[in-house]
C-alpha cells in the first residue's frame, strides 16, 4: 500500500518567505495533505497563506515550534508527515521529492535534509542532527510533545527513532538553504539571543552527553542514498 504524507510547516512571522516553501509542496503528487500552523505572527503570514486555498491553516496563540507542529499533527490525516520550516530558500519539488523518496520505497523510515548552509561541523560529519526538515512516521510523534520546550523538539525526535531503531537516510541539499537568524530579526545580537534560546531548550530536552550519543548512534543508523 503506499505511504500517505501531510505535510506540517510551523510558521512564526514569516510573510516574506512562506510562499516560496508553498509553491515547492502545493500539488506535490507525494503529498495527501498541507498544513501550516501560524505560531500567532504578529505579520500577514496568515495571509499570505490564505491565498493558497487547498492549504489548511489554522491560527493559535504564540506556543512555540513544538506546540504549532503537535497542532499540525492533529490536524494530519496520514501515516506519515513531512517537516518543514517557513523559511527556506531554494527549495523545490525536486527537493521535497528526494526527502520522500528513501521512505516511499521503502528503503528507510526516516529521511532528514543536510542543507546548503547546515554549520560545517554537521556538513563534514553528513548529518545534520537538528535539521527542521524530516519525514517519518507519525506515530513517532504522537507521545512526549506535552511540556517540551519549543526547541527540543527535534531532540525528542531523534531520541524516539534511536530508541525505535528506525533507518535513516540524510539527503543532501546542496541548493536548499536557510536564512541567518541575525538576517532575519535585524541584528546580530537579536540572532545570537534567539540562537541562545534554541540551544537552552535543547539542553533542557537532553543533556549534552545524550546530544553528542545521538550523532554517534544516527550516524550509525544511516543507509546509503540513492535516487
């Protein structure tokens, strides 16, 4: 039977740079579903997205990443779902099509993107242990989000697929980047404070010994990826 994936894109204030993340995945044959959760934006990323009808948008307070993906995967009618952040650029459906497809055919369970501009410790090693954009089981999410901090959530992830002992593919993404935290709020010290933040979530979701287990034990779980 084949695999039926809802795509989730949490969003926060991203009006500038949801649509082209939109265009890459709307009418994507790989995908039964697109949901964006706007995480309360205080711009007009709800209407940006409005104007994609076949979207699913639902608004909620300012939670957080955690909170805005646990309500997408509510909302989610698959067995599968892909993750994407907002504000990617480069992005196309020749992109989203190599993630799905190592979990499509069946050669992996999970599938994560290495960026363009992961940091270089993460493109040297070929896994980027954070990355935002994901496909995997949804049952894999279904337990432990409650009282996660907004920024563990990616660490939880990865602690449920090693415990599962779930094959991973990386696929690289060598046009796809995101952009700077410091080029999108303005300032450097406004980046390196919300750089700050992400990190203090991660490490209240795992310590840093676990951190550095999990690059050891997901480099292991790879498999070779082909197209």
């Amino acid at each position: 039977m084949p695999i039926e994936i809802s795509c989730i894109i949490p969003a926060y204030n991203e009006a500038p740079r949801i649509a082209r993340v939109l265009e890459a995945v709307l009418c994507h044959p790989g995908l039964s579903q697109v949901i964006v959760v706007d995480d309360g934006s205080s711009d007009d990323t709800a209407e940006v997205v409005a104007r994609y009808p076949s979207v699913r948008l639902i608004r909620q307070a300012n939670m957080g990443k955690t909170a805005a993906v646990a309500a997408g995967l509510r909302a989610a009618t698959s067995s599968h779902v892909l993750l994407l952040d907002s504000d990617l650029a480069g992005l196309t459906g020749v992109h989203v099509s190599q993630l799905l497809a190592p979990v499509m055919k069946g050669r992996a369970d999970v599938a994560i993107s290495l960026r363009r501009n992961a940091p270089l410790l993460w493109r040297l090693i070929g896994l980027d242990y954070i990355s935002g954009e994901r496909v995997l089981p949804r049952a894999l999410l279904q337990q432990g989000l409650n009282g996660l901090p907004s920024f563990g959530l990616e660490v939880h992830m990865n602690r449920a697929m090693i415990h599962a002992g779930l094959r991973l593919a990386v696929v690289s993404w060598p046009e796809v980047e995101s952009p700077f935290k410091h080029a999108k709020l303005g300032s450097w010290a406004k980046g390196l404070k919300a750089d700050a933040k992400m990190l203090r979530d991660m490490f209240r979701t795992v310590s840093v010994s676990e951190a550095g287990a999990q690059i050891f034990s997901m480099r292991r779980m790879r498999i070779p990826t082909r197209a």
